[in-house]
C-alpha cells in the first residue's frame, strides 16, 4: 500500500515527525511519500492512507494545512485511513493542539481518522523534539499500519 505524509513545518521539527512516519511505513513493508504542504498542489497526490501533520501555531495547524484539508476531496478520499499528527510546547492540559484540529476537521468531512491523533512534544518552541518523540511516532505508526485491512 501507499502512505502519503503531508506536513507543514517552520524549523524542521515537524518534517522530523513526517519523515519517521514515512521510515516506519517502509520499515513496515509499505510504500511512503513524504511532500512538504508548501510544495505544489499537494490535495492532487493519492494514496492508500493519508497522514497530515502541523507545528501548533497559537492552537491550531498552520494555514496551509488548513487549506489542505479544505482541499481534499472526499470522493478521492473516502473510507481510507488516516491520522493526524502534529508537534506542539508543553502547555496546560486542555490547550488546544494542531493534531486535534486537524483530527476533528477530518472527522468533519466525513474521513476514516484514527483516534488519538500522534502528539509530539518540543523542548522549545525551533526544537528540538523530546527524546522519546520519534520512537512515539514510529510506534504510533506502526499500530496504526496493524490496522489496515481490518
Ligand atoms: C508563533 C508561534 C506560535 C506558537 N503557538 C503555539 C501554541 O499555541 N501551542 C503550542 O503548543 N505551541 C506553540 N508554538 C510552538 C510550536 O508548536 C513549535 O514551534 C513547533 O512545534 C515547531 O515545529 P516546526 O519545527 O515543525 O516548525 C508556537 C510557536 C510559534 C513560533
């Protein structure tokens, strides 16, 4: 099958993420393609599953993964399995988070999205990740790779 990681990143920390997914899925025997929102029309690009991933910028994803999300096509989309990540500061527990907004903007339209979304933590606001953040994200797609199919 055929991953498409679509993400949208100031510092890296972000792409960071976008890439280990994309090693995971290899790793899992998958095909992965990782595209930067800001490259192209990326709403264009297909796929098997679809995960979309944002730096937290004052509580929500960043415009372009907004409009990203404006412009899937749920016909295109339909039913396929997606996820929604993103990396965010230590705040108190019940600031909002690009991830979840991301998540719910999926639900919204209709989309097949796993719960929870993939959180992962910065030490500061350009990085960089918390230590266990990328072995988290390869884990979180792992399990979410398990459940293909099902
Ligand atoms: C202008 C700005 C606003 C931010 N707002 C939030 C926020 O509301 N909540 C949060 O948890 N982190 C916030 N952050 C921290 C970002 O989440 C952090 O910079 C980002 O995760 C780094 O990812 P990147 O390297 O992919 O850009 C903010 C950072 C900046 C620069």
């Amino acid at each position: 099958m055929k991953g498409l990681i679509v993400f949208d990143s100031y510092f890296g920390n972000t792409k960071l993420v976008a890439e280990a997914i994309g090693e995971q899925i290899r790793a899992d025997g998958h095909e992965a393609v990782v595209v930067s929102a800001r490259d192209g029309r990326p709403w264009e690009l297909t796929g098997d599953f679809l995960f979309v991933g944002s730096p937290t910028r004052f509580g929500k994803p960043s415009h372009r993964i907004r409009k990203f999300i404006k412009k899937l096509e749920v016909q295109l989309w339909s039913s396929k399995p997606m996820a929604a990540f993103d990396t965010y500061m230590a705040g108190t527990p019940n600031d909002p988070i690009a991830s979840y907004f991301i998540h719910d903007k999926l639900k919204e339209k209709g989309f097949n999205v796993r719960s929870p979304p993939l959180m992962c933590l910065v030490t500061a606001s350009e990085g960089p990740l918390a230590a266990d953040a990328l072995d988290n994200a390869k884990r979180y797609t792992h399990e979410f790779l398990l459940t293909l199919g099902k």
